[in-house]
C-alpha cells in the first residue's frame, strides 16, 4: 500500500467540527423561533428546513454551485467585497456540510424542545422569567440530551458527506479532498487498498460517534435492563 496522505482526516474533522458549531447555533435558534411560529408558517419552515434532508445531495450541491458560482451575483460579492470564494476551496467544503448536516441538528432540536414540560414554561412565567431566559434557562438546558444527540449526528453527516461536497468544492489533495472524496477518487484510481484504508477510519469514526449518542442521551448498555 502506498503511503497514507493523512490529509483527507484532517481536512474531514476541521470541516465537521467547523460545520456542527454553526449548525449547533443555527439549529437552536431557529428550532425555537419555529416552535413559536403559527400552525401555517410552521408548516411551511419547517418544509423548507428539512428539504436538504430528502433531497438528493448532488442537487443541493448544484443549487449551491449556482449560488455560489463566481459567474453569479452573490459569488462575485463575496470575492469582491468579502474576499470569500466558496466554490472549490475549503469554504465550500464546510457550506454543503452545514446545507446537508444542518436539517438534523434542526429537527432533533425542535423534537427536544417539543418534549419540555409545558408545566416548566409556566412555572417560569409565573417567576416573572422572560421568555428569552425561559428558553435559555429552562427549555434549552431541558432539551439537552436531545441537542446533544442531534450535534453528534450533525457532526456524522458533516464528516461524511460526498456529493453535495464534490459539487461544489471538488476533489482537491490537500485542500477539498475529505474522506469520502479520497475513497471514490481512490476506487477510481484502483486504489483499493487505500481506499479500504479510508472506509477502516470512517466506520471507526462511526461507531465512535454511535457510542457518544448512546452515552449522551442515557441509553447506553448501563441503563438496559437484562431480560
């Protein structure tokens, strides 16, 4: 086997770590501003927050590139005025896994935050609490180990995802090229032994993170009772 280019690692966890602290503030904000919206306009934001969940990623990575794109307005604003430039670089790597990741972190928030003692709120009314303190004191801290649980799935789709990635920030070694790209690339290369290599690391990382939602949600085997 040739030597490992540890790159693909590096560039996979930054952009997962990256990609999950974004969507971890996103994701509470907006669940809770949902939570609160009307029966209509719930329905449709939460259409529109969910759709990248159900759609196939390389047409999320499309309207991306489209968005993106330095032959678009908004590409060239932020390469001109911002210095930004999203489309095959690492930015764009980190923007498709927050497009992609970003719909769990959303819906595992807002499942949490539907599951709070309605009986708390009142009590913190009653206290005199804002509604901002009650949602950062109480529903928040409430419906932690459901947000715990959706940020480690948030962080496993990000480091994983692949098509919505080489749409919009290529294959580079080095720079765009994260673990599910190195494994196609080397597949197609032949490469199968690096490429066997790579799919060893991912589903270490996996099982890792199916280990943390069961540690952080209280479901592990200590809790399981034996037949």
């Amino acid at each position: 086997m040739e030597k490992i280019d540890w790159s693909p690692l590096l560039i996979s966890l930054k952009t997962g770590i990256v990609a999950t602290a974004i969507s971890f503030i996103l994701g509470i904000i907006i669940a809770g501003l949902v939570m609160r919206a009307n029966k209509k306009v719930k329905w449709i934001l939460d259409g529109i927050l969910t759709l990248p969940l159900v759609l196939p990623p390389t047409v999320a990575g499309f309207i991306l590139l489209l968005i993106f794109s330095l032959r678009r307005p908004f590409g060239i604003f932020l390469l001109n005025h911002l210095g930004i430039k999203v489309v095959q670089t690492w930015y764009g790597c980190v923007m498709a896994a927050i497009v992609i990741a970003f719909p769990l972190m959303y819906r595992n928030t807002r499942a949490a935050f539907e599951q709070v003692d309605i009986n708390l709120i009142y009590a913190g009314r009653t206290l005199g609490l804002s509604e901002r303190k009650i949602f950062w004191k109480i529903i928040v801290p409430v419906a932690g180990p459901g947000i715990a649980s959706g940020t480690v799935l948030t962080f496993a789709r990000a480091i994983g995802e692949y098509g919505a990635t080489t749409m919009l920030a290529g294959n580079i070694l080095g720079k765009t090229r994260t673990i599910s790209t190195a494994i196609a690339a080397e597949v197609s290369a032949g490469n199968y032994d690096i490429a066997a290599f790579w799919v060893i690391v991912i589903i270490i990382l996996s099982f890792a993170i199916v280990v943390s939602i069961n540690v952080l949600t209280g479901h592990g085997m200590k809790n399981v009772k034996r037949w």
